[in-house]
C-alpha cells in the first residue's frame, strides 16, 4: 500500500481517487489518499508535509525547499529518461519544467492552472469581457463590486506578480512597474467587496457562479468546473493584457512528488507517471473533476466543449505564463509578501507598500 497526501478540494482528490482506483485494478497496488488544506498546500514547509507519505501533490516553488533538505526523491533517479522526455513533451505551457530544478525534476504535472479571468457574460449588460487592464479599471469605476480579486495573501500576492509580469518587466525589478502594479490592485480592492481580502478562488468562482453580485473576476486561478457543472456557469478567459498579449499570469497547478520517507519509492514514481501521462490525464483525470496537465487534454475537443471552454479560452495565458522562482527562499517570500500586500491595500500608501514590497524581495533573495 502505498500513502498520498493532496489538498483539498475536488479538482485534487477526486481525479488522483480515480487514478488510484484504476491503479489497483491494473497492478493490484492500492493507494491511499489523504488532505490537507489549500493553505497548508500552499504554506507548510514540504519536509514537514512528506513525512510519512510515499506520494506528496506538490506546488512548484518548493522545488529548491526539496533540494536543499532532500525531503523527496529526484524522480530523474527513478524513471527513464524516456519517461521524463515524454512527459515534458506532452505537458502544456511550462508546467513540467517548473518541476525541474538544479538538474532535478522534482515533480510530474498531473494539475495545471495559471491565472486568468472569469465573467457572467449576461451580467456585463453584453459588453465584452475586459481585455486590457485599462479596461478592468474602467469596468470597476463604473460598477463598484461587480469586478472582484481574491485576495487572501497567497491571492494577492499571485495577481500583484500576474500585472507585473504583465507589463514586460521581472516582478520587484522596476519600481515604476512595481508600483503601478500596486496601485491596480489597491484601486481594485477599494472597488471590490471588502470580504475578498479573505478570499482564496474557490471562495469568489463559488460567489460568482451563486449569485448576481460579481460579473468579473480578472485575476484567479482557473477551475474548469466552475465553467462546466456549476449553477451558473461563468466563462474562463485569458488574463488582461498589455500590448494585445495575455502574458505574465502567474503559473499555478500542481505536481505529484515521491517522499524521501517512502520505502517504496519505484512504485510512487511509476504511478506518478502514469497519472500524468496522456492517457489517464485524457481519460481520468479530465472526466473526473481534474484539471489535467498534459496537452494532449486541453487540445481536446469534445474535453474543451465539457468544460464549458476552459482549455481553448485560457490556452493562451498559461502558454505565456510567468513561472514563480524555486529557490529555498521564495515560499517565506510569497507568504510575508502576500500578507503585506493583504494588510495594507485597502488603509496603506501605494509608495510606501511598493517600496516595502522591494525591500522584502531585496532581504529574502539576496
């Protein structure tokens, strides 16, 4: 037997569920899933989280965490090349490569997500959804609270690097990108909903999909089944962009890792592999409520059309997407930053943040 941990919503558990089930009629191995939170997904130190687990969903900042305290396995020391070449080959946009770290792979992509946007068309009195930042403004000027943010601080933080990114320059690099990044976003949390600075993206697809009140959501993480099952579905579309392009949304996604801890680490790799191949990705992972890594799903037609348009309309966005840095500094980066930016966009000076922003990133990765 064999012991997993994942974070817990459906897009997770169920498809890596199904995984294993047809896992244990295939090869007669039974795995065993376990949860932990979105916040502890995104938050707990790694080595913590692997202990006592032969497989760990894995976000991957944690990558230089991985290799710096050796809490998981190098799973290029447990599969083929071939393997890992095939993989690599099929996964959409950059989502196997952030796994890749100091000549390592550490994880495989089973998930894949970046940000992007989200609307009710019919709530947008039949304008078209904004495309440009300049256009999200204009939007949020004209009807307060009906465009909203996310902003719990790993949220906040993720859409103040996504507007960054988008504007041409490397996040903390430009203090004049900076701090128009910023000013976006504060100007977008004073016109939003007050509740959102404790939002995580379940929290506000699920308020815009049950109710009339928010018509756009610029920046979230994608859940195809918000386009697909919900009571009223909104639409996935690409992020807002700069110049015609929908580039620098934050990569997101998830990756399935082998623990240092287990005692049976070929199997975990075997199985992480197979659960991020074409077929399962296609066949599994896609029809039971997950949000596959592997390009041969989002080129999909009959998948795209299932998911309400999720694939085809976020294609471009998470093709272009910004890949987070993986140094062992970085997740102590994200949660200081994220809960700065949370504290301080609706009562704090734009400057001032900004310029607080910087530093941190100056003391952490120096």
């Amino acid at each position: 037997m064999l012991r997993a941990l994942g974070w817990d919503h459906p897009r997770c558990m169920s498809p890596m569920r199904a995984c294993a089930e047809r896992w244990r009629e295939t090869t007669g191995v039974d795995i065993v899933w376990e949860a932990r939170s979105l916040e502890a997904f995104g938050d707990q130190p790694l080595e913590e989280a692997a202990a006592g687990y032969d497989l760990i969903v894995i976000d991957h900042p944690f990558c230089g965490r991985a290799a710096a305290t050796r809490c998981l396995r190098p799973l290029d020391e447990l599969l083929d090349r071939s393997v890992l070449d095939e993989l690599c080959a099929g996964a959409v946009g950059p989502s196997h490569d952030s796994y890749d770290y100091e000549g390592h792979q550490w994880g495989l992509a089973t998930d894949a997500a970046c940000q992007v946007s989200a609307v009710r068309d019919e709530l947008l009195d039949d304008e078209p959804a904004p495309a440009t930042w300049e256009a999200v403004l204009e939007l949020a000027r004209r009807r307060p609270g009906a465009v909203a943010l996310p902003l719990s601080p790993p949220h906040a933080i993720s859409s103040w690097l996504s507007i960054s990114a988008a504007h041409g320059a490397e996040p903390f690099a430009d203090a004049g990108i900076s701090e128009a990044a910023t000013a976006v976003l504060a100007e977008l949390a004073r016109l939003g909903p007050a509740e959102a600075l404790g939002w995580e993206p379940p929290d506000i697809l699920g308020r815009l999909t049950t109710t009339d009140e928010i018509a756009c959501v610029p920046l979230t993480y994608g859940y195809s089944t918000y386009s697909s099952s919900a009571e009223r579905p909104c639409r996935f579309t690409d992020v807002p962009g700069v110049g015609g392009v929908p580039r620098g949304a934050v990569l997101g996604g998830a990756g399935l890792a082998v623990s240092a801890a287990s005692s049976q680490p070929s199997p975990a790799a075997e199985f992480a592999a197979w659960a991020s191949g074409g077929e399962a990705q296609r066949e599994i992972v896609a029809r039971t409520g997950g949000q596959p890594g592997h390009r041969s799903a989002w080129d999909d037609p009959e998948l795209d059309r299932i998911s309400g348009g999720f694939y085809s309309g976020t294609r471009a966005s998470i093709d272009n997407a910004w890949v987070r840095p993986r140094g062992e500094w970085w997740p102590a980066l994200q949660l200081e930053a994220g809960r700065m930016l949370t504290e301080n966009l609706l009562v704090g000076d734009v400057g001032t943040l900004t310029d607080d922003l910087r530093e941190l990133h100056r003391r952490h990765s120096g």
